[in-house]
C-alpha cells in the first residue's frame, strides 16, 4: 500500500506540479511562470566569430540541450511539451543576451551519458543540464561559468534509519546515472557500496520507492527537488560530500560562444535575473538564493 500510494504521488506531482499534496503536507509548488524574469533580447547582437552562434542566427533559434525530468530544475511538462526550471531559465537568458529570442528555443532532453557526444557532433548549440565542469570533460567540451555550486549528497526513503552518509554505504544498493559524477565518485570511493546505473535519476528515484534500491546519489540540488515533491516518502541525508561547479557546456573549439555566454551569465547576475530565476525555480524546493560563484574564464587552448 505504503509503495503504492509513494509511487502515485510522484507520478501526479510530475503530472500536475500545481496540484496539492496530501492532507497535512505542504502544498507542492509548481514554476511560478508570473514571477519568472522577463528577458530583454538584445538586438543587433554579432557574434561572427562563432560557427554555432552563426548557425543558430541563421535558423532563427538556439537548440539547448537540457534535462526533463529534475524538478525545479529541468523538467517537461508530458501534456504541453513545455521546459522549466531553473536550468532552462539559465539556458533562455544566455539566448536573449546572445540576441536569439528565448521562446523560440528548441529544448532537447539529453541525458547525462550523452551530454559530450551531443555537442561533438553538433546536436546541440548548448548544453544547460546540472553540469559539472571538471578536467576530464574539458578535454572533450568547453564550459561557460559556473553559474551555481551543487554538492554531492544521498535521497533515501523517510523510514531509512542505517544510511547517514557515503560510508554508511557498504553492501547498500545504491543508484546514479550512467556517465555522472556523483557515479564515478562512489566507484572510486567508496567500492563497497553495491552500484547501479540507469540513463535517468527519475528511474533511481522509482527505483527507491519501490524497495529496488536503497539510496540515490547525485547533486543536492537534484535531490531536494524530489525530496520536496515526495516529502512523506523521501528525505536527503548528511552533507554534500563534493563540489560539483555547474557549467554550461559548449562545442570545444568554439572559444567566442564560451566568453560570450560567460558575459551573458555574468550580466544577468548583475542586473537580478539569476536571482529572480532562483526564487521563481529551484528556490521553491526551500533553499534560499545563494550567491552565484565566480565566473572562470580560463583562456583558450
Ligand atoms: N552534476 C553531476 C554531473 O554532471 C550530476 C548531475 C548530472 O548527472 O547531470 O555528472
């Protein structure tokens, strides 16, 4: 009954994010579309040094690649086909800053494992998805910002009483997605914890309410969504246990799109749009603004 009733409630938050939880609990907040920023396009914006920007001037649009199902975050409302969170709110600001009109972006879910092939091979303009920026990827990619500061961390379910923290993990199922970090990380750190893999965290997350699975780690960010849609069933646990830099990914050669969108993010933290795109998303899982981190913008190579 208790795996049924967590299993309902998650599909209906993902349904109608508006609706209403269950009697006693918080109401679940939805994207508030009234409080999001308003984006200035900023016309006669050039940007002819860059084979993406002028490939995406000349179809009209950006194509952004981006997550569909991490509430507050990135999320696809199954019904309209429509993006939100804060991720997608970073993504259309860097557009209107760059003179694309924000509305006419075309999204595309791509999961974690895919995120390098899909901006190798020209899928996407770029990439705004719960991103971190490490050395590794940046052999393969380029990294505007970073435009937030994560950490890795642990969901469990609400009656979960033994896991505290990563080194509670030993002999405990234990469930990420293919090609993330907070993955490698418990491969590489923890070797007893028995590990398993799927495209999406989402599929982790069903995973847990149906007993499959005995934790999901990933980005704190990412976890309090869920936690904060299901709070009768999920809770995060412990501390951030690493520092995971969100970066927007972008083709590696293409050097004028990187400096340029790292201005965009720097421009809108000046002018309120980050912060206001915060609030209206991500902040709705309770944590407040935090101040965005330092632009890197380290030279071309
Ligand atoms: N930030 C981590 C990563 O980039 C985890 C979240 C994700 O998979 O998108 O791998």
């Amino acid at each position: 009954m208790r795996i049924r009733r967590a299993v309902t409630v998650l599909v209906l938050t993902a349904v109608a994010a508006t609706a209403c939880g269950k009697e006693g609990s918080p109401p679940v907040k939805g994207p508030q579309p009234e409080q999001l920023p308003k984006y200035q396009v900023n016309a006669g914006f050039q940007l002819e040094d860059s084979p993406t920007w002028r490939k995406a001037e000349r179809r009209g649009h950006f194509v952004v690649g981006a997550k569909e199902d991490q509430p507050y975050l990135g999320e696809k409302d199954p019904a309209s086909g429509l993006y939100s969170g804060f991720d997608i709110e970073i993504a259309r600001m860097v557009s209107a800053s760059l003179g694309l009109d924000p509305a006419k972006i075309a999204f595309r879910t791509i999961a974690s494992a895919n995120r390098e092939t899909a901006l190798q091979n020209g899928q996407i303009d770029y990439y705004v998805g719960t991103y971190t920026i490490n050395d590794n990827r940046k052999k393969l990619v380029g990294f505007a910002g970073p435009y937030f500061m994560a950490g890795q961390d642990l969901l469990v379910r609400t009656d979960e009483e033994d896991i505290k923290g990563p080194e509670d993990l030993a002999g405990k199922r234990v469930c990420s997605a293919s090609g993330s970090t907070p993955y490698q990380r418990i491969q590489a750190d923890y070797p007893k914890a028995d590990l398993v893999a799927y495209d999406t965290y989402s599929i982790c997350v069903d995973n847990l309410l149906t007993y499959q699975v005995d934790a999901v780690t990933t980005d704190n960010a990412i976890l309090t969504g869920y936690a904060a849609k299901a709070p009768d069933e999920l809770k995060v646990v412990g501390k951030p246990f690493s520092e995971e830099p969100y970066g927007i990914g972008v083709p590696r050669s293409d050097n004028a799109l990187r400096f340029a969108i790292d201005d965009a993010l720097l421009a809108n933290e000046k002018n309120g749009n980050w912060k206001k795109a915060y609030d209206a998303t991500l902040g709705l899982s309770g944590v407040p603004a935090p101040k965005p981190p330092p632009i890197d913008r380290y030279p071309a190579s």
